[in-house]
C-alpha cells in the first residue's frame, strides 16, 4: 500500500498543479476579455447617447407665432348706421341718386361700387360692380332719372358715361359704360356735374376752365 501511494502521489500532484494552471488561466484571461466587452459596448452606446443628446439640443427652439388679430372698427356714433364695405383703396367720391335709393362710390382700386339703400341696415347689403378699365374714376354723379351715372377717369382725365340697368324687381342691375367723352382739359379735372334737366354735362379742371357738354359728348363751351 505505501509502495502504491510512493508511486501514485506524483501523478496526483502533477494533476492537481494542471488543474491549478487551468483555473489560473481561466480566472486571469477569461474575466478580463468579458469586461473588455462589456466595456467596449458601453463604449460603442456612450457616443451614441451623447450625439442624440447633442442632436436633441441643437434642435432650433421654435419661436411662437403670434397671429395679429384684423382691428375692427372702433369708429361709433349715434347716427352710425352701418360700414359698406367692397373696396380695396382710397375712396375718391360718393353720390346718392336724385330719389336718394340708390348710392354710387368710386375708388382707386378701379371700381365703382352701387348701393341700394334700404339694404344699407342689413348684414349684407349687396352692391352692382362696374370696373373702369385701364383708369379709376375720381369723380360720380348720377343722372336726374337715376338711370345712368357718370365718372371722370385719372388717367385719360375725360368724363365716361355708363347706363345702370335694372332687375324686375327694380333692384339694380348690370352696369355698362355706353361713351367715352374726348379730352379737352390740359389741366386735371377736379368736379363734374349733370343739369337737373339731364340735357348738359359740366367739368372743370386745376387751371380754372369750364367744359359744357351735350349728352353725346361734344363741346358746347
């Protein structure tokens, strides 16, 4: 038995010293690749964090728009009865017919605009539009018998002369200019008007002058 052991022990030791090595090698390479990748993949997220983070701020801030409410008339009187609204620049002129039903503006957006005024109380009063091509009117006048207005044109510095029709109902109806008077003021024209008879159109201009016309628009003065 002695003899056994005397020849089995230094197979054991050699045995065990090879299982040491082995638990060694184990312990001292093995657990350090592990951190090494666990580390490596902290490492390989970290800048990803961190450029997301630096994405997410240097996002611009957005800036509130703060939308301007349209002022509303604040304009009150008494006597105010309503605001007639249709054009889109500076109004030149206005004129109510003779039987006072029917009111004419002009502007210098091109347009005359035609009322009628027992619609003027209501939400929507509705208006007849004449354009004036190529010029804007900045006079109008209404003919005695309400059937025709007239206008004197910027550009052209002459007078036109449009008839109004009117609807079965007696409504206003479509406007169509039917002439076109001659220059004959070189100064601008600042008034016009219509006889009461209806026969003889006037127009005067900056320089003092004074043109009577007939009704097809030739000189009489």
């Amino acid at each position: 038995m002695e003899q056994f052991l005397y020849e089995t022990l230094p197979f054991i030791l050699g045995l065990l010293c090879v299982l040491l090595c082995y638990l060694y090698y184990v312990h001292a390479f093995k657990t350090p690749q592990v951190n090494r990748k666990a580390t490596e993949n902290a490492d390989i997220h970290k800048p990803v964090k961190e450029q997301q983070v630096l994405k997410i701020s240097s996002k611009p801030k957005k800036i509130p728009v703060v939308k301007k409410k349209e002022a509303k008339d604040t304009y009150s009187h008494p006597w105010l009865l309503c605001n007639l609204k249709g054009h889109t620049a500076d109004i030149f002129d206005i004129d109510f017919n003779s039987s006072g039903k029917q009111l004419g503006s002009c502007a210098e957006d091109r347009v005359v605009l035609l009322w009628n005024v027992k619609e003027i109380a209501t939400k929507t009063p509705r208006s007849v539009r004449a354009n004036i091509e190529f010029d804007h009117a900045t006079q109008i006048k209404w003919s005695p018998d309400s059937k025709a207005f007239i206008v004197s044109v910027e550009v052209g510095n002459t007078i036109q002369v449009y008839k109004v029709g009117k609807k079965p109902e007696g409504t206003l109806g479509n406007c169509e200019k039917i002439l076109n008077f001659p220059t004959a003021h070189k100064a601008d024209i600042i008034n016009i008007g219509i006889s009461c008879n209806g026969r003889f159109i006037m127009s005067c201009s900056s320089d003092t002058s004074i043109v009577v016309w007939d009704l097809k628009g030739t000189f009489k003065l």
